[in-house]
C-alpha cells in the first residue's frame, strides 16, 4: 500500500464512528450522546472546576475583613491605586518576609532536619536547630500560577505563616542505599568476602515530595539522565501522575473533593538534590518563600 | 486460490483483491482462452455496508456511550491537575485582584513601618541561632566534613561514614545496620590514644566466635588514630589505618577522619561543642 493509501485508510478509520453515528436514528443518537458525555463531565466537574472554585487558598484568608480599592468610588480609587497600591505591594513583601522568618524560627525548634527554599534568592538550605549545614543554588525553577496570583492578592504570606510538613514522598533513587550482607562461616569466607569491590552509586536524582497544605514541591537534576535514569524517571512520572489521580479517587469516595495542589518545581545539581532528599527525614518540616 | 493458467502458480495480484472482486474474477477466467495472460484490473468496489456501521439498537448504542465515556472520564482524571492549572490561568485576574487592609494612607505607613521593625528584630533572633563556638558538619552523602565557626568555613576534609550495609547472621539469628545517625550531636568526650573495644558485630563480621564481654580479644590498641571524640550512643570521631578507603561510606556508623583533618577536628572542638550529621 502506498503512503497515499495509508492516509485515505487512516482518515476512513476516523470517519467511521462519525458516519455510524449519523445513520442512528434521533433516539439512538441521544442515548449514545448521553451516556458518552456524562461520566467525563462529571468527572470534570468533581475534579475539576469545583476544586477550581473551592480552592483552599481563597478560604484560608476569608476571615480577614479587607477593603477592595476597586469597588471604591472612581476618583478615590485612582488614587489609592497609584500611590497605596506600590506601598501595599512592599507591605506583602514584608509580610512574606515575617512569615518566612517565623516559620524558620520554629523549624529551629525542632531537632530534625529542615528544608528551607527560599525562590527570592534562589536557594535551598538544610537546617539543624536553624544552623544551615547545606547551601544549594537552584539553577531554575517554575511555579504554579495560583501563586502569582496569591502574591498579587497579598495574601500568599498567610498560607507560607507555618512550615509544610511531609505528607509523601516519590523518588527516583532509595531513601537509603541499603544492601544486604550475610555474616560469613568462618575467617576462611571473611577473608574472601573482604576483597569484594564497593559499589559506586550513580542514581540520578529526581524526587517529589507533597506537604500539607497542599504544596508539592519538585526537584529535577541539572544533568541529563542515563538511559536507565530515563526509563526510570519515565517510571517515576507514571507513579507520580497515578498516585494523583488515585488521591482524587479517594477524595470522592470519601465524598470530597479532590484539592488542586500549589506546585513547585526545581532544579539542583545531582549531588545537591541526593543529599537533600536522603537527609530529609520521614514528616520533614520545609519552610518557603516565593 | 486463483491461480496462474499458465504454469499453475499463485496469481498473487489476483490474491491482492477483496474478496467480492476476485468471486467476480473468476466467470471471465473460465470462458478466456489459456492463450490470453489473463489481466486484472483492481476496479473500485462498492462494499456493502459493514455490520459496524448499521443503525444500532438503543441499549448497544447506550453501552458503547457508556464504555467510550468511561475512558473520556479517566483521561479526564489523569488530567485534572493540568486542567485545574489551566482553569487558574484562564479564570480572570479581577477574583485575585489586591486587597488592601486598609485604604487609609497614614494608617498603612504606620503598619508598614511597624512591620520592617519586626523582620529587622527577626533576622537578628534568627542569626544568633548559629553557635558562636567552632562546629563540626559531616556530609554522610558526599563523606566530606566542614569545620565551621559561626557562618565562616575553617576547614574543609575527607571522611568516611557509615556504609550502609546490613549485615544479617543466621547462626546468631541478629542483624545490624552500619548507618551513621543524622542530626545535631554533642561532643561527650575526647580521648588520646584510643582503644577499640570490638562489639559482637566485628567477629561476626570476621567469621569468629564472640568471645564475653570483658575478654581481652576485644581491645586493639592503635586502629583508631591518634584521638578519638565520641558523640554517645558508641558513636565515634576518630582516625584509621586504610586511608584510601577516605571519601567512600565504609565504616560501620563512626566518622572516620585522615590524621591532619582529625587533629584539626581534634582542636578545634571542646566538649559540648555540636556536631552536624546529614
């Protein structure tokens, strides 16, 4: 068959369901079209433009009592909007700078390592009682819109005020390179075991790890995987994709709604992200700011 | 099979044909002398309407509904994270337009102010967390230690940690793990001239009996260097013999240092002074 024949035959197998569709009568065409629209539009609808709608971080600032400059009236507005505006924009970022402050203060009360990501300066830091042991440069990173947005509202300092505690965690390499040695017989056996070579660990590292209040922060290396990497971060990403629409599974059956996720994605040098996903430990505090 | 009446072989451009075009082959064929190479021509055949594409009956058409929906709706479930981004994209700036606590001039110079005061008093509790006294890092992931003193690095070295491996006795019926812990850790004590006392694990590890507890088969003299700094728990700074194995996680949960970086470690840190493990 020709490359033509290939075409006409592909473009035929497309316009079959439409052709079978139009020779249905009225009543036939209807019930197909009900059924075929009603599951993905409620699925649509439960997972996707509810959670939209009911998002948590628009109901996580509810409470405070705000004026909008834009429903004041015309001439008042144009002032607050050029002067009060740039200063209520330099106030959002000091009170994003306190919150990032507080929340590092407390994670220095914990004895376990912290994780603190600082976009602003693009940074990544381990912490000890609030001694930083590791400094990281994020060589690039990219964010959810709803955080812009946040930004823009002056309200995303309420939702960083606390540090994110893990929830989950999803990796491309093991939390820790266990392996397993049988204790030998004799002095004879030891003795041969004792040459046996050290292996040489060359994972690539690439992890993601959901906190509460529903952050999930990514991290990628800078290198370009191998071949196995690849496989295994294409692996990685099945899981990754899975695990989320297993989460909304559960939220409906739960009868909730599944919630959108602000997300966050990095990229540090190999060694710096292995080092910062095998230190952390299992409900790892994080403190933000973006 | 239509075959060649020439020699009797598979006619394969004949066999190309549907199945309606070479039925209607194979009258003309009969009546051809077997002279005449007999040439088909592949003509547009009309077929007759597929039994895939008749009406269907109101409940098949409601299953297949059904069946194609349920895929459309787990492709929408699979979906749904970027779809939900998307919809933040589109929906209008206006419903995440700035909100001001106050629209009063004065009143927000004041909260401004009041406001850089208290970062200013942040920053300064904050920075006086880190130790003023030196303090030891140790990089279990990369076996690299960092001798500090408030934020200036002192000296950068060569370790080895813990290596990870679970060694599993099946006479004993016990196992251990050799990992270094990760956290802040204290300088308990500082010794010269260490002795080993060799716990179970390394006649075990050797293929020998363990001999009791005080027996004199368990302390070597001079495998661990010149000082040796203990964080508890049996947990130990200290030196060695096999120096090329530095830099690789090797030991069974100490830190293992070359002699100049554990002199350096060895003076520099007094007793309480915190040892950073990740």
């Amino acid at each position: 068959m020709t490359r033509k024949n290939y075409g006409l035959a592909f473009l035929q197998w497309l316009a079959k369901p439409v052709v079978w569709f139009l020779r249905q009568t009225r009543g036939v065409q209807a019930a197909f079209l009900f059924a075929f629209i009603l599951f993905p539009l409620f699925i649509f609808i439960v997972t996707v433009a509810l959670p939209v709608a009911r998002n948590p971080f628009e109901t996580a600032a509810a409470s405070e009592i705000r004026e909008n400059p834009e429903s004041l009236p015309d001439s008042t507005a144009a002032e607050i909007l050029t002067g009060r505006r740039e200063l209520a924009k330099k106030m959002a970022a000091l009170e994003i700078d306190q919150a990032f402050l507080l929340t590092r203060l407390e994670l220095a009360k914990k004895d376990s390592i912290g994780l603190v990501i600082d976009l602003t300066d693009s940074t990544a830091k381990l912490e000890v009682k609030g001694v930083p042991i590791r400094h990281c440069k994020i060589l690039r990173y990219r964010h959810s819109d709803l955080a812009r947005r946040l930004r823009g509202q002056g309200r995303l300092h309420q939702w960083l005020a606390a540090p994110f505690i893990l929830q989950k965690e999803l990796a491309t390499l093991p939390k820790a390179p266990i392996r397993i040695k049988e204790a030998p017989k004799d002095t004879i056996e030891a003795a041969e075991s004792k040459g046996e070579d050290l292996p040489i660990e060359q994972r690539d590292a690439e992890f993601t790890l959901q906190f509460d209040r529903n952050l999930t922060l990514s991290v990628e290396q800078t290198q370009p995987p191998s071949f196995a990497g690849r496989m295994r971060e294409m692996w990685y990403g099945l899981r990754r994709n899975f695990s989320e629409a297993r989460d909304a599974v559960t939220a409906l059956l739960h009868l909730q709604l599944p919630q959108h996720r602000l997300w966050i994605e990095i990229e540090l040098p190999r060694e710096d992200a292995k080092a910062i996903y095998r230190a952390l430990p299992t409900r790892a505090s994080l403190a933000l700011r973006l | 099979m239509n075959t060649n009446p020439n020699d009797g072989t598979p006619n394969h451009r004949a066999s190309t044909l549907s199945e309606g075009a070479s039925q209607a082959e194979e009258k003309p064929e009969t009546v051809r002398s077997p002279q005449v190479t007999p040439i088909i021509i592949a003509s547009p055949v009309i077929a007759p309407p597929s039994a895939s594409l008749a009406p269907a009956s109101a409940p098949k058409a409601l299953l297949l509904g059904i069946s194609l929906g349920l895929l459309a709706a787990l492709l929408t479930l699979w979906f749904a994270p970027v779809l939900r981004e998307w919809m933040f994209v589109v929906l209008p700036e206006s419903k995440f337009a700035l909100q001001l606590r106050t629209t009063d001039l004065k009143k927000l110079q004041k909260e401004a102010l009041l406001l850089k005061k208290r970062v200013a008093t942040l920053q300064k509790k904050h920075a006086q967390i880190t130790p003023r006294l030196p303090y030891l890092i140790v990089d279990t992931s990369e076996n690299r230690i960092h001798i500090m003193k408030g934020d200036e690095q002192l000296h950068e070295g060569v370790c080895s940690t813990g290596s990870y491996v679970l060694l599993r006795s099946a006479a004993q019926q016990r196992q251990w793990m050799f990992t270094t812990p990760r956290g802040m850790f204290q300088i308990r004590g500082k010794r010269e001239a260490p002795v080993w006392k060799k716990p179970d694990w390394a006649f075990v590890e050797e293929g020998l009996p363990i001999p009791p507890v005080n027996s004199s088969l368990r302390f070597e003299y001079g495998v661990l260097g010149e000082y040796a700094l203990e964080l508890g728990d049996g947990y130990l700074i200290h030196g060695t013999l096999y120096k090329r194995m530095l830099g690789m996680p090797v030991t069974h949960g100490c830190v293992r240092l070359g002699d100049e970086d554990l002199r350096l470690v060895y003076k520099n840190l007094q007793l309480g002074s915190k040892v950073f493990i990740y």
